[in-house]
C-alpha cells in the first residue's frame, strides 16, 4: 500500500494486523529496555518492518537507534522513515544519494478528536477543508490533512534539524491524491520552499508521503 505513494527511488515494507513478537538488535533493545511493553512491542515492530526495508536496498544494515527527538537514525548512506497506527505499521527508505529525506505517515480512517483540528490547522487551510467535504463526501479531510503534516515533519527534521509544529506549515490537499505543503519563512529550508506529496485512503487507514529530492551538482 505505501508503495503506491512512494517514488521509484524508494522502497518500503509494511505489515497489517497485531504487532506479534519481533526481535530486536542488541543496541535497538537497549535503547528500550526501560520503555514499557506496549512502547517496546510498537518500537520492534516498527524496527522489523524498517530491517525489511533495508534489505531491499544496496546498502549496510545494522540497527536503527532512536535520535534524540525519537527519529529513526539510519545508516549511512540512507534516508528512511518509519510509521505505526492500530493494526499497521511501515517504513520507506531510500539511498542519500537520491533521496535527502524521506517521510511517511498512518492514521486510522476517521476524523480528528474535537477541537484538534483548531491545532493543527490556520484559517485557510480549514476553509479548503470545507470545500472538501461539499466536494468529496466520505473521507475525513482533517487526518488527511494531520497525517499530510506528520510526513513533512518526518522528512523535515532529520534534513534540516527544526522542529515545526503543525501549525507553522501550511498544506493544501488536493482530490487527486497530492497535497502540496509550504514551510515557514526563516527556516533552514530544503532545496525547495514548497514539498509536494502524496495521499491515499485504503482499508480503512490514510498513508502520506512526501521527499525531498537529493542535490544534483
């Protein structure tokens, strides 16, 4: 399912249904030996999926630590992301080289608690929001629109080293599965100041994506 959201240049595993016991690497289970069983449980399963992304690319394997902001590091010479909701997890990886990052994001095909869409999103967004839903009955525009979000932070931070919150980035969702997204003015932006993604609405869960394309010389 990510795949079909994902460019050519990358490539991802993904696995549905409970978590089950996963295996960890010595360093990965260190990292969360204090952390409680229901963190652990998600925190394999999003390394197994990750571990299996990996093996798909010419590239060194080995653990995948938490950073500080709990990003997954990888390892050199790769750039990746890893995502988890009840009953799904994946990750997407992709060469440095022709990638500088990646992000990637799931959510449960519903729409957002009461008074969190005022969080996350600025009084244009919301109004493209509403025409939306008068043109496209069904689907819960507000997770498409936090989950859209969620894929730039995750491709942003490991790439320039900010931490925007949701509200500080503006994204427009478009019907045909897109969604363009503009950053902040005085940010230590990505090769270009506007990302553009993609959505998708299947079994019951929302998937977004979005890179940031490698620099060419």
């Amino acid at each position: 399912m990510i795949d079909d959201i994902l460019p050519a240049v990358a490539v991802a595993a993904e696995s549905f249904g409970p978590p089950g016991e996963q295996e960890l690497l010595p360093a990965e289970a260190a990292a969360v030996a204090t952390a409680d069983p229901v963190r652990r449980s998600e925190f394999a399963a999003g390394r197994a999926v990750a571990h299996a992304a990996l093996a798909r690319l010419p590239a060194p394997t080995g653990p995948v630590l938490p950073g500080r902001a709990g990003e997954p590091r990888w390892p050199d010479g790769v750039v990746g992301s890893i995502t988890h909701c009840a009953g799904y997890r994946a990750s997407a990886v992709a060469l440095a080289r022709d990638v500088a990052a990646i992000g990637i994001d799931a959510e449960p095909c519903m729409g957002l608690a009461d008074g969190l869409l005022l969080a996350v999103a600025g009084d244009a967004e919301r109004a493209w929001l509403a025409e939306l839903s008068t043109a496209g009955q069904g689907t819960p525009w507000d997770r498409v629109l936090f989950s859209a979000k969620e894929s730039v932070y995750k491709a942003w931070y490991p790439h320039t080293g900010e931490r925007p919150g949701p509200a500080d980035l503006t994204v427009r969702i478009g019907q045909a599965g897109t969604f363009t997204a503009t950053l902040p003015r005085g940010c230590a932006a990505p090769p270009v100041a506007r990302l553009t993604g993609r959505w998708l609405v299947r079994r019951g869960l929302i998937v977004t994506a979005v890179t940031i394309r490698a620099a060419t010389t």
